[in-house]
C-alpha cells in the first residue's frame, strides 16, 4: 500500500483507521481530536517517521518492548532467515531448532542464587499477560499435584501490574484497569508496596522496604499456609506509575516465600533484557525466583513472544500417567520459529555488543539530564533505576498536591511533546523516559528540553 508523504494522506489515512479499527487502551470517543492518531510508516533506530515524513523520537520504546532500535538489521536478518525455513510447527510432540535453542540460552543467563537449584524449564506463550497466567497455574497445580490443596490464594502487591487477561488482571493492583472486571476476577491478598512513596520522615528507600517486608511477613504468618505465590515486579511497578523500590525487598520477600513454602514469581515482562541495570533485575538483590516470566524485549521488539522460565522440581510435580495431573495450558503459536529466532537475534546482540555496560553510561546521562527537572515547581518527584526516569507532575510541591483528573496534565504534556517530534506516554500524570539503547546523547537532550517544554506547557494551558 502506498503512503506518499503528505498531510491529505496522513489524514485519510486516519479516517481510514478509525473506519474499522478499535485501539487498545484508547477511549476511542477522544479520537480524532482530543487524542492525535499518528499514522507510521517506518521505524529508524530510535525514531518513528510518521507516513507525512515527520519525525518523532520514540522515547516510551513503544510500550516498552524496543531494545535496539526499530528495524534493527540483525534482527531483521535472522526473521528473514528463519521464515523461508520454517514459520511455524506445532509445540506439542514436536520441536525445532529455535524453540530449543532459544531454552537453552535463556536457561544459561537467567538468574542465580547461591545454593539454590538453578531454573531448568522453559514453558513458551504469546505474550505478558499469558506468561502470567502460565505461572499462576503452574504454581497452584504444582501444590495441588503434590497434596497441597490449601494453597488456592496468591499475594500481590499493592500498585502492581502484570497484564489485561483475567488471571493476570486478577493480580494486578490499577483500579483503572482491574475495577470494572472485579466481580470475575479472584480475589489475592495485596501486600503494600515497597516503594518511597509514603515514605515515613527519615525513611530512605531501603527502610521503605524492610517496613513493607515487615507487612508482607506479618500477612504470610498469618495466610502462608494457604499461599500458592506471590507475584512482584523486581525493582519497578511500571503500569502502577513507574514506582520503584529497593533490592533489600526482593531479598526479605525470597527468604519470606522459602519460610511458608510459597512460590516466588518474578514478572521480569517490563524490568528483563538490560533496562534496570542489570540482565534482569532480580540479580542485583542476588535472588532467584520459582517462576520467571519474560517478554516484551525477548525479541527487541520485533515479534509476539514470552516465556516461564520453573525449576525442575516445579516440572517433576507434573510428571505422571495420569493426563490431569500434566500442565494441559496451550496457545496455538506457542514456541513460533520465527519469534524463536528473532529472541536469539536479541541475546545474540546482548553478546556481541555489551549492551548492559553500555546502557549504565546512557542511564548516568539520563540522570544529569533529568537532575534540572527536580526544581521544577511542579514536579513532585524524579525518580530513576537504570535506564527508566520518571517525573511526577503535581499542582503544588508542598504537600504532593495532585492536579484535580480532570485537568488531565498528562495528557496535554503528551500533546505538547508530539508536537515537537517526541512520544512521551504518561501514566496519568506521570511522565516517563524509557528509549530504545541505541539512543544518542543529541536525542537525549532533545529528550530533556521537550519533557521541560512539554510539562511547562501543559500546566499553562491545563
């Protein structure tokens, strides 16, 4: 299809959409006209070129799933390779040399914990959300297949997000999302969570932490027995409004979760592949979890793809002739070749480029730029781990006095930053910085002076 670049096209390229579309977490009422459509025909490194040739910096790494750029060559390579070979085979009785592979190697990187027996399984979905369920159901089964049929309710924490579908909405903690769906959804224990949010005087981040690790020992000493798993995001709370929290948390929650005989299930979707730090975040609390649930940069962002990572005992408790007692969960592309293959492109590139190192220089550089930001008067809060920056915007500093909702700030601050050529997709009003790694230090400082632009705009016209 053609797409000369041109505003009369551009438009009709929207009415076209809007035609037969249905957007995703979109109130399509606000299109066209309080929400812009952007019509793309091509992505280039860290840029978005729109099909009327304008330019955006894709500074939100389009929704967090783009590590290296868009239309990274290597990627793209290893896709084309693997499609004139094979597109797709069934998962169950037969196997292929990407899906296996693939197993392997993440197998290899993921996380360790000294004296713990290391995670040997790989369990293939189609995206964040499946890989939740997949762990939630291997945990409550794997208690069940061993004769623990207490172990029915699952903790999450309090600001916590781990997909759209009912078992993954059922753990989440946005009432945004989850409170129009709550009379079909299962009810878990919310644990509160660790980030600095109320942070008591004199609190810094790491007692923030013990203090909600004192929460969650005392509501496992109290519920432990009937416990399936808990369900954290290691270091960051993204859909929750980008709260982050100390790694002496996911060391106390571990030990805590070994005590009860509870499973801990790391929903590495948004934090894995280099954005905290670190390969996963998880490692710099030096923990290790029963399930780890990856997606989004498991391909660089180039295809649908997840993946459970359980240990051998949680594999062995489905060992058995009966077919009930097996884990029967499906998905029709599960281990799809070509996804395979553009997700061993991804670590092949973490190899060949050192690629964590690298994002620690540009995450420093994130942070001197984002440092002005503080005095902002109405900016609450600039808050950092590895290369995810967020800015809070609030009516008054003093008090952390939000804007009344229907102000809507985030959103004209989002106005205001595509209109000079930059995506930056709030969470309410919560302004956030998370590149694809190729970004430039040029970009980055065109990053900065809009986030300032944008949010000085939206308080004016607000």
């Amino acid at each position: 299809m053609s797409s000369p670049h041109s505003p009369e096209s551009a438009e009709g390229w929207r009415r076209r959409d809007l035609d037969v579309l249905w957007h995703p977490c979109t109130q399509m009422r606000e299109h066209p006209d309080t929400l812009p459509l952007v019509p793309i025909e091509r992505g280039e490194g860290a840029w978005l070129v729109g099909v009327d040739g304008r330019r955006y910096l894709d500074a939100v790494s389009s929704w967090w799933t783009n590590l290296f750029g868009h239309a990274e060559p290597r990627i793209a390579a290893a896709i084309a390779r693997q499609a004139t070979s094979l597109e797709h085979v069934i998962l169950a009785g037969f196997s292929h040399a990407p899906a296996v592979e693939l197993a392997e190697r993440l197998l290899a990187v993921a996380p360790r914990e000294a004296g713990r027996a290391p995670l040997t399984k790989v369990f293939y979905a189609d995206n964040g959300s499946a890989a939740v369920e997949v762990a939630l159901k291997m945990s409550f089964h794997s208690h069940r297949n061993r004769g623990d049929e207490r172990r029915t309710r699952f903790v999450a924490l309090t600001g916590g997000y781990h997909g759209e579908t009912l078992g993954a909405l059922a753990v989440g903690d946005v009432p945004l999302y989850r409170r129009v769906y709550a009379p079909l959804l299962l009810q878990p224990l919310f644990a509160p969570s660790p980030d600095a949010w109320d942070a008591h005087p004199g609190e810094d981040a790491e007692a923030c932490a013990h203090r909600a690790a004192d929460a969650l020992a005392a509501l496992l000493e109290e519920h432990g027995d009937t416990v399936s798993a808990l369900i954290l995001e290691p270091l960051l709370q993204c859909a929750g409004g980008m709260r982050m929290h100390h790694p002496a948390y996911l060391a106390r929650a571990r030990a805590l979760c070994d005590a009860h005989g509870v499973h801990l299930i790391a929903d590495e979707i948004a934090t894995g592949f280099g954005r905290t730090g670190t390969l996963f975040a998880c490692e710099q609390a030096r923990i290790q979890p029963d399930f780890l649930c990856l997606s989004k940069g498991l391909t660089g962002g180039f295809m649908p793809l997840s993946a459970v990572l359980a240990t051998q005992a949680t594999y062995d408790a489905f060992l058995d002739d009966s077919r009930e007692r097996a884990f029967l969960h499906s998905h029709s592309y599960s281990g799809n070749p070509i996804a395979c293959a553009a997700a061993l492109a991804t670590l092949g590139i973490f190899e060949q480029d050192d690629v964590v190192a690298r994002n620690r220089g540009t995450a420093a550089r994130m942070a001197e730029l984002a440092a002005p930001l503080r005095a902002h008067p109405h900016v609450a809060e600039v808050r950092q781990v590895g290369m995810v920056v967020a800015m809070e915007l609030v009516a008054a500093r003093g008090g952390r006095k939000p804007f009344p909702a229907q102000r809507r700030i985030g959103l004209h601050a989002y106005r205001a930053a595509l209109a000079r050529g930059v995506v930056l997709r709030p969470l309410g009003d919560i302004l956030y910085w998370m590149p694809p790694y190729c970004v430039g230090e040029e970009e980055l400082a065109l990053l900065a002076e809009t986030t300032r632009a944008a949010i000085d705009e939206a308080v004016a016209c607000a």
